[in-house]
C-alpha cells in the first residue's frame, strides 16, 4: 500500500504525531510511505523521519490571538503553493493521511 502522509510542521506537536506514526508504521513492512512535511524550514527537519520530501505551504501569522491578514499575506508566496498543490501527483497513492 502507497501511502501519503502530510505533516504540517509550524508546531512540534504534529512533527511528534508522526515520528510516533512513523515508528508504529515500521512493524507493517508492505507500507511505502510518502512523508510531505510543510509549514517549517526544510533544514529543520521532520523528528527522526529522515527522508521526506517538502513544500513551504502555507502559514498564518499571528499577534496577539489575532491572524494577521496582511502580515500573512506579506509573509507566504501564495503563488508557489497554488504551484506546489498543482503540481503533486496524488494518483499513485492509495491512502492520504493529513496531520
């Protein structure tokens, strides 16, 4: 089974949720996994998952409890994630997992 499994990375909580999934995954040796990490810098990694490919996505900024519209705007390139959500090839998975 071919499997995608997004990881939005701007906090450590969901890159902790899917080092646990990818330490469970490893007793079910049929499984390739595709790890897509977005939402943090690439150099930062992705817990103790060493291959994955990534995308910058997108991230909101916040002050205060508020999203900032402008500032979120300002800070993402809305262009290259309309490119990058274009541009992945979904066909050849049989599961999407979204954390």
């Amino acid at each position: 089974m071919k499997i995608l499994y997004g990881v939005q990375g701007t906090g450590n909580g969901h890159i902790s949720r899917a080092s646990s999934m990818h330490n469970a995954f490893k007793a079910y040796p049929g499984l390739d996994i595709t790890w897509l990490l977005s939402g943090r810098d690439r150099a930062d990694g992705c817990g103790d998952i060493e291959h994955f490919e990534w995308r910058a996505g997108i991230t909101f900024v916040a002050e205060d409890g508020r999203i900032r519209i402008l500032k979120t705007l300002k800070h993402n390139n809305l262009l290259q994630f309309r490119r990058d959500v274009k541009n992945l090839a979904l066909d050849e998975y049989d599961l999407i997992i979204s954390d």
